[in-house]
C-alpha cells in the first residue's frame, strides 16, 4: 500500500479525492489537510470533516493549513459544497496544522503527497523542511489553456508562487492537469451508476455532482463536468490508467496577462531538464470503474 497524505479544499470534486484515496486498496490514507481555494479554510476544513462522517471515514486526522480569501463560489457554491445536505462532523479536528503533520508523518516513513488544492501547504512545508522528500502529485495546470484565467488553471492562479516552489524543488513531481481531468467527464451514465446503487452516499455524490454540473454548464457551457481531482489520486493508486511525458515545466510569475499560467515545454524547444512528470491521456472508463467502485465500497461499509 503507497502511504499518502491528501491536501486539499473540498470543494464537490476533491469529495470524489478523499472517498477514492479512503477506499482504494492499494493506497495508505495517513492525513488529510486542508487548504483555502475553493473555499475560505473554515469551509474546506469543515466540509472535510463531514464528508468523512457521511462515508464512515474513522481514524484519519483532518488538519487544517493554510487561509486565503481566494475562493471559487461560483463553481462550489456559498459552503464550497451546495447541492446536498451533509452531517454535522463526529471527528474532531487535529490539534496540530496541516504542515506539522505532513511533517511528522514524513519524519517517520517516506510518502506521497497528493495535493488537489492551491500549493500553499506543501510549498510551506518544502520551505520548513527541506531535507524531507515527499513525492508530489497534484492536480494542476495545463499543457494550454486555463480555466480561473485564460491560460491559468485555478490550483496554480490561487498561489503561483507556492506552485514555482514545488516544480522547482527537485522532487518527483506529477502534474495532473486540465488535459486530463478535462478527460475525467462526469456524463450521464455516471449518475445512473451512482443512482443505481442506492446507497446514502451514492445518492448524495449524486446530489452534489449535479450542482456542480449546474455551476460548469452556467460557467463553462460544460454540462458533463470534469471530476478533477481524483485523477491525481488514481495516478497514484493505478498510475497504468494515465499516460505521462516527462517535461519541463515553469510556472508564470510576472504575465500581464498569464499569471499562475502553467509553461509546459513538451517538445523540449527550451532545452531545459524536464523536472515533472505530465499527465497527457486518462483511460476515462478504467478511470470511473474505480472511482465509482470505491463509493460504492464506503456505501456498502
Ligand atoms: C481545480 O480547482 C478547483 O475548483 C477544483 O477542486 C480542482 O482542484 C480545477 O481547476
Ligand atoms: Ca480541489
């Protein structure tokens, strides 16, 4: 089992994130921390929390990182999470932050970070802990174009600079970007699936997939949403569904107009080293059998 710590801002499809990343077999949930962007940290924090009571989630510190006041209401709603009615949290937050704890995990084994929110914790944690050397996947970027600016995904436009720590510390990092999250549709046969299970949290999956469904077709004229994040946690849980190129990448400081853009230079024109593993292709079907296995898995639990 690989030993993960989840850092991210639920926000509907970091939700798909922690239920894959709790359910899948062959991953290890050590921790998992939270960071503002799709909502304020209060928010993010306490959606966190009642998403592991409704999915039965027991044992797993839920700490929280960093604020901003940075948000995307008008994909995630006024919570981060409209579209269905969670429980009250039954755990208790970690008394320790989000840092502290990827810190004292790292200390004793190494593990994975996967990080679907804004890079605010794990370039804090880089910059404490230099010697510790987590790998890092996250959900992120683009090979082209944005989705919060024109060129500018929203994970890296939140906190560019925390996202030029990471790509430039040397560590093995994995990109999941817009190019293959835009591959991870949530079309209709995924709500008949969800449906079909009747179970409580299938059915509030369901709930919450189709207002964020309502918010990108408003939005992006998408009515098939992308699920992003959870294909950073299937990169790790079974890295066969991707396809990968290694590259440079940079991340846009200074753009008038491309801040938090990120450069990928995929047919080495820079002659630059590559420093990222790209994800570029998503095996969409294997992709939705196991993410839908894993809620029907805690459904069933
Ligand atoms: C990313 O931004 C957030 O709104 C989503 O949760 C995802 O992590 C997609 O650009
Ligand atoms: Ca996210």
């Amino acid at each position: 089992m690989i030993p993960v710590v989840l850092d991210c801002d639920p926000g509907h499809d970091d939700v798909f994130a922690i239920l894959l990343a709790a359910a899948h077999p062959g991953i290890d949930l050590r921790a998992i921390t939270t960071v503002a962007g799709n909502g304020t940290l209060d928010q993010v924090t306490r959606n966190a929390l009642r998403v592991c009571t409704l999915a039965g989630i027991t044992g797993i510190p839920v700490a929280a990182g960093a604020a901003s006041d940075k948000t995307a209401p008008r994909i995630h709603g006024a919570s981060a999470l409209d579209g269905a009615d969670l429980p009250e949290p039954a755990d208790l937050l970690s008394s320790d932050g989000a840092v502290a704890v990827m810190e004292r995990l790292l200390e004793q084994a190494p593990l994975t970070i996967v990080a679907t929110g804004p890079l605010t914790n794990v370039a804090a944690l880089l910059e404490r802990r230099p010697d510790l050397r987590p790998e890092i996947v996250l959900m992120g970027g683009s090979c082209g174009r944005g989705n919060w600016r024109p060129l500018a995904e929203f994970n890296i436009w939140a906190d560019p600079e925390a996202a030029d720590r990471v790509f430039t510390s040397g560590l093995p990092v994995t990109m999941c970007g817009l190019d293959v999250t835009h591959q991870a549709l949530a079309t209709p046969d995924v709500f008949e699936r969800l449906r079909a299970m009747a179970t409580p949290l299938a059915d509030t999956m369901a709930d919450l997939l189709r207002f964020f469904a309502s918010t990108y077709d408003e939005v992006f004229g998408m009515p098939d949403p992308p699920v992003h994040d959870p294909v950073a946690v299937a990169a790790v849980a079974k890295p066969s569904l991707l396809k990968f190129v290694d590259a440079p990448v940079a991340v846009e400081l200074d753009g008038t107009h491309t801040r938090g853009a990120t450069v990928v230079d995929l047919h080495g024109i820079t002659g630059r080293p590559a420093n990222v593993r790209v994800a570029v292709e998503l095996d969409r079907p294997g992709f939705w059998d196991m993410m839908l296995s894993a809620i029907e898995r805690l459904g069933r639990a």
